[in-house]
C-alpha cells in the first residue's frame, strides 16, 4: 500500500492575510485512489478561501465604520481648508483674484471691515468650516469612488455652487460676469486643487489601505511525500 501525504492551508490564518503564517496540517491516509485525497484537499482549499473571501469582507466594513469614516472627512477637510484656504489667501494679496479672502462671512458683516487682518482670519476660518462640511459631503456621496476624477469633479461643481448660484443669492460673492477672468480662472483652478486633495485622501484611504499593510514572508516547513 502507497501512503500519501496531503496539506492544505489552515483556514483561520488565511482570514488574517498572513500567507508566511500558513501552518501545514498533515493528513496520513493510505490507500490507492489518489483522486479521494485530491478532492479532499480541493475541498479544504475552497473552504479556506470562502473564509479568507469573509475575513476581507469584514475588513473592508471595519474600514469604512460611521465613526471612523466622520473622523478621518473632517480631519481630511480641516487640512484641506488649512492649505488650500492658506493659498488662497496669497493669491488675494497678489491680486490673482479680486474676490475677498473673507467671501464666506461677508454677508455678515460689513464689507469695509473685511480688509482688516482680524476679518482675513475669520474668513480663513470659515474657509476650514466649509472644507470640513465639504470632506462629509464628499465621503456620504462619493467616498466609493476610487482616482483622482471624482475630487476634481467635486471641486468644479462647488465652485459652481458658491460662484454661480448660492454666493451671489446670500451676497457673499458679486454676480459672476461681474468677477472677472482672471478671478473665474484662479479661483476654479484652486478650487479643482482642494477638491482634488479632499477626493484622492479619502479614497486612498478607504480603498488601498489594504495594499498599504506590510505582508510578513516566512516558510514553515514545507510539503513531503512518501
């Protein structure tokens, strides 16, 4: 009689993505119908991938909890406002625009007082708000979305939202024609940029953590016959 020695992967260490850690079970059996074993051990492969399949599902669900998910958008937006709003800013005092730096809260407060360095803040402030708003918007209905098109896509439509529609109606922005060009094409392209930071974080995060985890290669053992 013939023994033959079989292996298959242990199920629950495939679930946890950690190939080095296969531990090989060995199964003694004797007989002559090596299709027996052969199908046992396709069984056993199968079942450790439908687990390892499960395990992945869980993992990608933890990923994306509530929770996390509100956290990581308003720190995602907190630093888009931050850099972005900064920019902006520059590109004011260098007159690339003539849109004020305090847009946001000019329908607050009296237009003369907005030059002043106190109102600059507040609207550099404002601008951090409105990231953070826009970072949960952006997760709620495009956080799936993978590449960097969604967030340039997310940006125009919000410059189209404040520059075209909503900041004229509240006052907090001039009637477009009236901006200029020079204006118009500074202030999309910083807010394509902003968009485009916003969009590509979150989906770098919630889509290729797993590519990012470090895999641990290791041999234990290795496969015999007799």
């Amino acid at each position: 009689m013939r023994q033959v020695i079989l292996f298959y992967r242990n199920a629950d260490e495939i679930a946890t993505g950690k190939e080095a850690a296969y531990r090989r079970d060995w199964i003694f059996r004797r007989g002559n119908n090596i299709a027996e074993f052969a199908i046992l051990e396709e069984r056993m492969i199968g079942m450790a991938d439908s687990r390892e399949g499960k395990a992945g599902r869980r993992k990608d669900e933890r990923r994306i909890e509530p929770g996390y998910l509100i956290k990581f958008s308003i720190k995602i937006g907190f630093y888009a406002g931050l850099i972005w709003g900064l920019v902006r800013w520059l590109a004011t005092g260098l007159n690339f625009t003539k849109v004020t730096q305090a847009f946001l809260i000019d329908p607050f407060v009296p237009r003369k007082l907005l030059g002043s360095v106190y109102w600059q803040f507040a609207g550099w402030a404002a601008f951090i708000v409105m990231s953070m708003l826009a970072a949960l918007v952006y997760a709620a209905v495009l956080g799936r979305l993978r590449g960097p098109w969604p967030g340039l896509l997310f940006g125009a439509v919000w410059w189209g939202l404040f520059y075209a529609w909503l900041g004229p109606i509240i006052g907090a922005l001039p009637p477009l024609y009236n901006i200029g060009w020079s204006s118009i094409a500074t202030d999309f392209c910083l807010f394509l940029v902003w968009g485009l930071f916003i969009g590509f974080s979150i989906a770098f995060e919630f889509h290729d953590e797993a590519e990012r985890e470090p895999v641990t290669q290791a041999s234990k053992g290795s496969p015999q016959l007799s």
